[in-house]
C-alpha cells in the first residue's frame, strides 16, 4: 500500500512538476511577446517623432492668391487674365530651385478632352526662397484660355439658375478651379509640391454699377466679355482655398515642369542636371 501511496506521489509531483514549467513557459512567452510588440511601438514611435522633427526643418513654400485681374484689351483684341499670388517660405529652411505653374480646372466642359487649361506665360523660376521669406508673382493666361473658363463658368451659371428655380436647398454647382502648383527642393534634393486649388464664382466689371437686386446683373457671366471692359476675378471665399503639400519624386516634377515649359528649354535644361546637386 506505501508502495502505491509513493508510485501515485512521485507521478503527481511529475506531473505537478510538468504542469508548473508549462505556466512558467507560458507566461515567458507572453512576456516576451509583450515586450517585443512593445519594443516595435516604441521604434514606430521613435521613426514617428524623427520624421517630424525632419519635416519641421523642410522648407515649406505656400501659395496664397492675392487677385486675378485684366485690363481692356488691344487694339487687335489680345488681352491678358493675369493672376498674383504670393510665395511664402513658411519652413526653417531655405527653398532651393522654386517652380510655379498655374492652371484652371474645368468643371462642365473640356479642353480638347481634358480638364486642364493652362496659363500662356512662361513659368516663373526662383532660384531660392530663405526662411521666412516671400514674394508676389503673376502669371497670364490670353484670350483662348480666358475663352474656356468663361465657357465653364456659364455652363455653371445655368445648372444654379435651374438649381434655384427648381430646387435652391441642393448644394450649388462649383465654379472653376483655379489652381497653383509651387515646386522646390530642399538642400539635400528632395523635392517638395504645394498645390492649392480655389473655385472662381465668376469674373466682374469693378466699373459698373448695380441697379437691381439681382447679384448677377454685371457678373460675367451671364454678362459678355467686351474688348473694353476692365475684369476682376472673383473667388468664392479664399478663406477656404484647398491647401496641400507633400514630398514628391523629381520624375513628377520633371514632367510638370516639361508640360508646362515648351518654349523654355533653360529650364528644361535645368531639370536635366544631377537631382542631387543645389542650383
């Protein structure tokens, strides 16, 4: 019998014995575990705040328009839509190699099949803007692409002037956009884009006179663009102007910049040096 009582003890405390190191296993697994998903938390963490330490030193140039406007036009009907904005270098770093390109976005019709409208001035370079700096630039468009936005625009003026007669609590139709891109670089060749893009309610005659209730009697349109008429370009609240910036690869810029660059083979010629070297 003290035989069997000693068999059936030696057999628990093996088993007791057994039992004890699987819990202890088990829970060195899971500390281990633990501490290794904690040690990659702390790593993403780390990667996370040196990034932005890193992005807080980038150079970070924004746009901010400051009036789009054209006089009467030529004696042979040429005229130009010319359209300031400012450049401010709001990062802790300089901007090397700045490109500005701007364009209008169509909404409603097209521009042999696409939506982009160009400007028909050459692009404006700079080649370094410093901290903190800014400055106000312009760049045209001429009549054939003043042309398609007055054509947009209409097409825009009637969906609202249906909208509201049928249905005014619907969302209004957008106007065109207009649209800047800004490129630059950083010292080390890592280039930047900024784009900011703001709707155009319509263009108007700051000479004439309202003699109504109506807010589009003198708005163009659904008014015509004469020869002699003085224009603004009125934005649809520029407190609301879609901003954004990111890094970008100097292909994409180098096609931008190409496309926007036919008849300045300088720059061209510029884009084509070593990506790494400061212009």
């Amino acid at each position: 019998m003290l035989e069997i009582l000693k068999t059936i003890n030696n057999d628990y405390a093996a088993v007791l014995t057994m039992l004890i190191s699987f819990v202890t296993g088990a829970i060195t697994l899971i500390y281990v575990i633990f501490t290794y998903k904690q040690m990659k938390f702390t790593e993403k963490s780390v990667n996370v705040m040196k990034n932005q330490l890193s992005l807080q030193e980038q150079p970070c140039v924004l746009p901010s328009i400051v009036k789009g406007s054209s006089d009467a036009a030529l004696d042979t009907g040429r005229r130009w839509l010319t359209m300031e904005f400012n450049l401010k270098n709001i990062g802790l770093s300089p901007a090397i190699s700045v490109f500005s390109v701007c364009y209008f976005k169509l909404k409603y019709t097209s521009n042999n099949d696409s939506d982009i409208v160009p400007m028909s001035s050459p692009i404006v370079y700079l080649p370094s803007l410093a901290a903190n700096e800014d400055k106000t630039i312009s760049l045209d468009f001429e009549n054939k692409e003043i042309k398609y936005l007055l054509d947009d625009l209409e097409v825009c003026h009637f969906k609202n002037m249906e909208r509201i007669r049928t249905n005014p609590y619907l969302n209004h139709y957008r106007g065109t956009d207009f649209v800047i891109k800004v490129f630059s670089k950083n010292i080390l060749g890592q280039w930047f884009e900024t784009k900011l893009e703001q709707e155009i309610a319509w263009l108007h005659n700051p000479n004439s006179k309202r003699t109504s209730g109506n807010i589009n009697e003198n708005t163009i349109p659904p008014c015509k663009l004469f020869p002699q008429d003085n224009v603004e370009v009125v934005f649809s609240w520029l407190s609301n102007s879609r901003v954004n910036t990111s890094p970008i690869e100097k292909l994409q810029v180098d096609n931008t910049i190409k496309q926007f660059s036919e008849h300045q083979p300088e720059l061209i010629s510029l884009l084509g040096e070593d990506k790494n070297k400061v212009l």
